[in-house]
C-alpha cells in the first residue's frame, strides 16, 4: 500500500472506534473511546493526571495497540497494516513527548534532523530548514549543544522542532508548553496554529494549561475515569456563551 | 558541516569486553581450522608413503638365499619392485634401538627385503607369505597399509574433533554476539524507540545494529586471526630451529590455504555477527507495535 499526500483529504485524519486500553490484567485505563478528528482539525485533550492522556496518545501515535477496538488513521485501520505500513503511517505523525525522547549522544540540530535522517534524506538537502526552525524556536545559538547542556525549555523546543520538521499531517504533543516561559508558550502555540492553518495539519495538544487552551478556539475533550467527552466549559461553545453572557451585559 | 553522529553511540567498555570475546573465540577457531587441516594433510601425507610398500622379513635366510627370494618376490604378480637392503640400512633402522656404534657381528638378523606393488594390486602380502613358504623360507610380511589404516582411522577421529571444536566456537561466538546485541538493544531501547516512532522501518534499526556488529566481528576477526598466524608460525619456528626430528610434522608449514583460513576468519566473524544481530533485533522488535 502506498501513502500519498492526498490522503490528508481522506474524510478522518484519525477515528478511534470503541478503543479500550489495559496494561497487563490490571482495570481498563481508557474504556470504549469513539474519537473522530479531521483533517485540519484541532483539538484539546484535557484530564487529571493519570487519567490516561498519554496512553491515548500513545494509541493515536502508534506506540500502543488497543485492547479492544480500532484505531484508524487516513481511514487505514491500524490492525490490518503490515510493519512496513505503520513505519509509513508514523512518518507522516509528528509527536512531541513529554519527557522530550532527546538522544543525549546527538546535538539539537542532529536531534532535530532526526527524522529527516530516518527518511534517507542527505544532509545537504535539510541543513538550511533545520537551522532555519531551530533559530525560530530561539535556539539558533545552541544547535550544536546537546541535550544534557540545555535547559528543560530548551529541550522542549528542541523537542517540538523535532516534531514538525517533517511538516507531518498530524502532530501530537503532550504538554508541550509546560517547561516554557508564558511568552515562549505563546510563541510555540502560533507555531502549532500556523501549521494547522497552513498545511492543514491535524493538531492535538494534551495539556493541563487551561491558559493555553483559552487561547485558542478549538474543540477541547476531556478524559475522566477512562472516558472521553467533550468539554463544554471550556474550548468554542463555553466561549461563544461567555461572549453572549458579556455581550448581554 | 562535520561528520554526521552515529545514531547508535559508541559503548567503550562494553564493546572492548566483547571485541576481546569475540577475538579470543576467533584465535581459538582459526588455530582449530589450521589444525583440522594440518591433520587431513598429515594423514594423506603420511598413508599415500605407506600405501602399497610391504617389508618382507626373512629370519633363516642368509644374502644368497635373501638374493633368491628377492627375485621370487619380483617375479610375483602384482609386484613392481624388491629390494633387498643392506646391511647399513638395516643397521640405520635399528639406530634408533642400539645406537650409532654398529651392531656385533655375532648378532643375529634377519635379510630384509623391501617390497613396493603395483597400485591395484589386492592381497599381496598373503601371496608372498604362501609363494615363500612353498619355496622353503621361513618369513614375515609385514603390511604397511595396515598400519596407514590404523593411522588414518587416528587421523579421522582428530580431525572430527578439530572440527567440532572450529563449530563450537564458531557458535559460541554466533550467541555471545547475539546476547551482546540484545543488551545492546535493550541499553538503546530509547534510541531505538525514538527511531521507531520517528517511522524508521525495522530494517534500518536492524541496520544500525549490524553495522556495528560488523565491523567488530570484522576487527576482532582480524585479531584473533593475525594472533593465530603468529601462533602457528612461532611453532613451526620452533620445531625447525630445535632440529627435532619432523618426520611426524610432514604439514606443518603454511601454504596458501592457510592463509586462505586466516583471511577467511574476520569475513566469517564479520557476517556471523552481522546476522546474529539482524535476527536478534528483528526478533526484538517484532515484539513491539
């Protein structure tokens, strides 16, 4: 099977069909999850801790298969792929961990390459971008520190630049601003935007920063004892109703 | 732009620990294989001489009589040639025995006929046993093939065990190396799921492995086999230098096969662990999603 570009107009980027996780025998981490995000959509993901955002990502990512359920992304079911085509549908995934996944043993302009290198790419065909993205995120200075010499916020912006710099068509990051200052945050998220606006790419944060997620008006679900739902008191409606209410006054 | 990282960082101590394994089990292997080869070279060597070659024993017989049952034997189908041996050579044989002051006149000996047949000939030593008897002379034949194949039988048990042993270390290196590569794989477990997440196909991961394996299996190859090429050639030093009699030794040189081994060793080492950690890692990984 060959995956091509035009995909990205499949009617689902990603559908999460009656999807339940557990580890070993213990309880169901996430339990029947219908999820369906668009292409060029984006989204929230919200939670307690240890209310299973990172396992859903690791579900959405292709790190986990489910327990019970379907895990379709373009509209290919995950379960029916061979290695070789998962490998393809995890290029065109970009994810930001996190606890960052740096390799310590590579600078942050090798780190941030890394995809790239895994594509076969030459090096000379992708210097001139990767610098380009690691002077945006402001580390144009240090791409040829390693990962142990950087600071946390430095790690994570090597860490998004690793992300995106194969322009996926979905990108996951699991608190992605939270070793950030505000402004770098904020600096981080118009990142995310502008890839989802210009290349229609499917973006889906999990956060705990509700200051982040006001920023941006985008459907927001929320994982609570193993279950998704949408959050109404956040995300377009609450403001659409916060605006009506201000409007009213 | 300087020199791309490996992907897979170099690990100094556990790798020089495996270089010396690897290296020691292929020393071991190469001297086994030269060993083998020593041994089937000796055997032929030393039954093509003997094959064929009778020595006929005449106790009674006086250097007329030794005369006529020379030519009683010649005259025999199936043989090429007899020589009667003189009494110098019979007295170099018994060298060994008495010393080099020559035997007492007094002493008894037999003649000694020296006997070589033709290549097909089947059941020679008991023809000329019976045609001597009948002509009167007290005799014993002494086959030489009975010993070539006492020798031989010899030879073919030590070659087998100096190639069970060249196998056995052969695998012992094959699992040390794939037990290497699997705490490699697990020491390297983020490296390697970074990879896998970033789309890299299994092939590649195993790639960077066997690569690396490769070339230490090629290294340590090396080693192990120019360590074995100076063992070999300090012993053949020392048995020529010493003058030790190496009639038992007829091999014990290297030829070009030898060398053949030797080069042979570190390509064998090289692709042995090669696939030990293709297969390890593909294994590996087939366990995750």
């Amino acid at each position: 099977m060959t995956l091509s570009r035009h995909d990205l107009f499949d009617d689902v980027a990603v559908r999460l069909d009656g999807v339940s996780l557990r580890y070993d025998t213990s309880e169901d981490i996430l339990s029947g999850i219908d999820l369906v995000l668009k292409p060029g959509s984006f989204s929230f993901l919200t939670g307690a801790s240890g209310a299973g955002k990172t396992s859903l990502l690791k579900l959405l990512y292709l790190a986990l298969k489910p327990s019970q359920g379907e895990v379709s992304l373009f509209g290919r079911p995950t379960s029916r792929l061979t290695r070789d085509q998962l490998s393809a549908l995890r290029r065109r995934v970009g994810v930001v961990f996190q606890e960052f996944r740096l390799l310590d043993h590579l600078t942050a302009y090798e780190n941030v390459a890394l995809p790239l290198r895994v594509l076969g790419r030459k090096e000379s065909t992708y210097r001139s971008d990767v610098e380009e993205l690691l002077a945006w995120v402001g580390l144009g200075e240090r791409m040829h520190a390693r990962p142990p010499t950087l600071s946390g916020g430095e790690q994570q912006r090597v860490a998004i630049a690793r992300a995106v710099v194969t322009q996926p068509d979905i990108l996951i990051a699991d608190e992605p601003t939270g070793n950030v200052d505000p402004e770098m945050g904020s600096r981080l998220m118009r990142l995310f935007l502008e890839l989802n606006k210009r290349r229609a790419t499917t973006v889906i944060i999990a956060t705990h920063d509700l200051g982040l997620v006001r920023q941006v008006e985008a459907p927001v679900f929320r994982l609570q004892h193993g279950l998704l739902v949408q959050d109404v008191e956040y995300g377009p409606v609450a403001r659409r109703r916060t605006d009506i209410a201000k409007a009213a006054e | 732009m300087a020199k791309e990282t490996p992907l897979l960082p170099v690990e100094d101590a556990r790798e020089m620990a495996l270089f010396f394994v690897v290296g020691a089990l292929c020393f071991l292997a190469a001297l086994a294989t030269l060993s083998a080869k020593s041994t089937y070279g000796a055997a032929r060597s030393w039954t093509a001489e003997v094959e064929g070659e009778l020595t006929v024993s005449l106790p009674d017989a006086d250097r007329r009589g030794a005369e006529s049952a020379r030519k009683l034997i010649e005259a025999t189908e199936g043989v090429k040639e007899a020589r009667l041996l003189s009494k110098a050579e019979i007295d170099a044989l018994l060298e060994p025995n008495f010393g080099s002051r020559g035997l007492p006149e007094s002493l008894p000996l037999p003649q000694l006929i020296a006997v070589t047949a033709e290549p097909d000939a089947q059941f020679i030593g008991p023809t000329l046993e019976r045609r001597l008897t009948e002509a009167g002379f007290a005799n014993a034949v002494d086959e030489h093939a009975d010993w070539a194949g006492d020798v031989r039988r010899m030879l073919a048990i030590a070659r087998l065990v100096a190639l069970t042993a060249v196998a056995l270390l052969a695998s012992t290196a094959v699992a040390v190396i794939a037990f290497a590569t699997h705490a490699a794989l697990l020491a390297r477990r983020d490296i390697v799921d970074v990879l896998h997440l970033a789309g890299a196909r299994d092939r590649y991961i195993a790639g960077l492995f066997e690569r690396r394996f490769w070339l230490l299996g090629l290294r340590a190859g090396a080693v192990g086999a120019l360590l074995a090429l100076g063992a070999a050639a300090a012993m053949i030093f020392a048995v020529h230098s010493s003058g030790a009699r190496t009639g038992l030794l007829p091999e014990l040189s290297l030829d070009f096969q030898d060398l053949l081994i030797l080069v042979l060793t570190p390509v064998i080492a090289g692709l042995a662990a090669r696939i030990a950690a293709r297969v390890t890692v593909i294994r590996s990984l087939k366990s995750v999603m």
